[in-house]
C-alpha cells in the first residue's frame, strides 16, 4: 500500500520538476509569477512592518500557514518553487524592493546545491546572497538571513551528498550576516538529525518542511523580524 507520505512526496517532486520546465522559458527568473500582484500591491500603511518573504518551495509553500502562524502579520510571500539565487537576485528589484518592506526574509541557496540551474558553487551562490542584502540594504531594508534547512539527500537529484555543502554555507550567511549588520537565522540547528539532514517527523521528503516543521521555524522567524525591527 502506498502510504500518504509517498503520495505527497511524489506530487511534490512532479510539481518541483514541472515548475523548473516552466522557469526555463522565456521568462528565466518567473517575474510574471509576482508581477500582477506586486503592481495591484498598495504601498504600506503608516505604522506598518511590512515583511517580505523572498525564496523557493520552501517559502512558497509556507503560505498556506502564514494566517495561521503570524496571525494579523503584514507578511508577503514571494517564493517561487525550484529557484535558485541568480533567479532570485533578477527577481529581488520587483518582487522585494517594489513592495517596500521594512524587513525581507531571504532563505535560499538549496537550489543552487542541487544545481536546478546548472552547476554552482558556494561562492557563486555567497555572491548573490550578498547582492541581494546589500540591495536591501541600499534601500533603507533591513535583513534577515535565514540558514539553509537541513538536507542529506535531494530526492530530485540523488547521490548529491548536499549536507556537508549546507554546513558551509549556513558557516558564511552567519558570518556575513554578523558582519555586516544582518539578522542570522538558523533553522538549520533546530531541525537537523545526527546525519545534518532534516529530521523525518519534520518533512515528508527530507527537504520540505510539514506543518510541525513550519511551527519550528515560525517562532524563530518572528524573532528575528523582531530583532531586525529593534
């Protein structure tokens, strides 16, 4: 019998690959996932702490809990499932800056490591973390950078080996964020397993978070809006 998680799992990585295809058009970076919405977006309320949520299916796949975990939160999420960060940074100037938030939330690189848009390397993807805080930065945003989630395997690319690559990267977002006047996330701590991948009653695919997921990384999330409000 196949069981539900498998039925999920399965779903999820047809929707993943069926998303990259379609990202491989015309419109590399999918500005026109957001582009309606962002244009049809009014501008923020006085008093308000808009947030914006920049990142993949992980991001993207938070929303349907975000009523439920950041209750009256102005919070806008712009994820985009199997996005790598040179997508993202093309995207960052129409789907982060536009919307003039007071926080964004960056979490990705993942992608990168499984090479959903070719071969990358951490400096490749350190680089365009950085272009993406310093752009907010630049325009008066202020940052948290969230830590890669923890992954011992990518389902969609198997035999990656992607753990070790995550421990480094997450090692430099800490240090650059430290240095450079940023709010350091770490989800990765919290939801790791003793082999640095994510725990199995945390995800139905070892990559995604579930619902008990999305509640760990809530409370963190909102500390460290709050930190980076202060």
């Amino acid at each position: 019998m196949v069981s539900r998680t498998q039925v999920y799992a399965v779903g999820l990585l047809f929707f993943i690959a069926s998303t990259a295809a379609a990202q491989s058009s015309d419109d590399w970076p999918n500005l026109q996932r957001y582009g309606k919405a962002d244009a049809e977006l009014p501008p923020p309320a006085a008093g308000e702490n808009r947030v914006v949520f920049m990142g993949n299916s992980i991001t993207e796949g938070w929303q349907p809990n975000f009523r439920d975990m950041f209750p009256g939160k102005p919070y806008i999420n712009r994820g985009i499932s199997a996005q790598t960060t040179p997508q993202m940074l093309i995207r960052f100037r129409q789907d982060v800056l536009a919307l003039k938030p007071k926080v964004v939330v960056i979490l990705a690189g993942t992608n990168d490591i499984a090479g959903n848009t070719g071969p990358s390397t951490l400096d490749m993807i350190e680089n365009n973390l950085a272009s993406m805080a310093e752009l907010a930065k630049a325009n008066g945003i202020r940052v948290v950078m969230a830590s890669v989630l923890p992954a011992f395997n990518y389902p969609w690319k198997p035999a990656l080996e992607p753990a070790p690559k995550i421990v480094a990267l997450n090692a430099w977002i800490k240090d650059y964020a430290q240095k450079n006047g940023a709010v350091y996330l770490d989800y990765h701590t919290p939801m790791r397993d003793e082999r640095n991948g994510l725990k199995a009653e945390l995800s139905g695919d070892g990559v995604h978070p579930n619902e008990a997921g999305y509640k760990i990384m809530a409370p963190l999330t909102q500390a460290a809006i709050d930190q980076a409000l202060r």
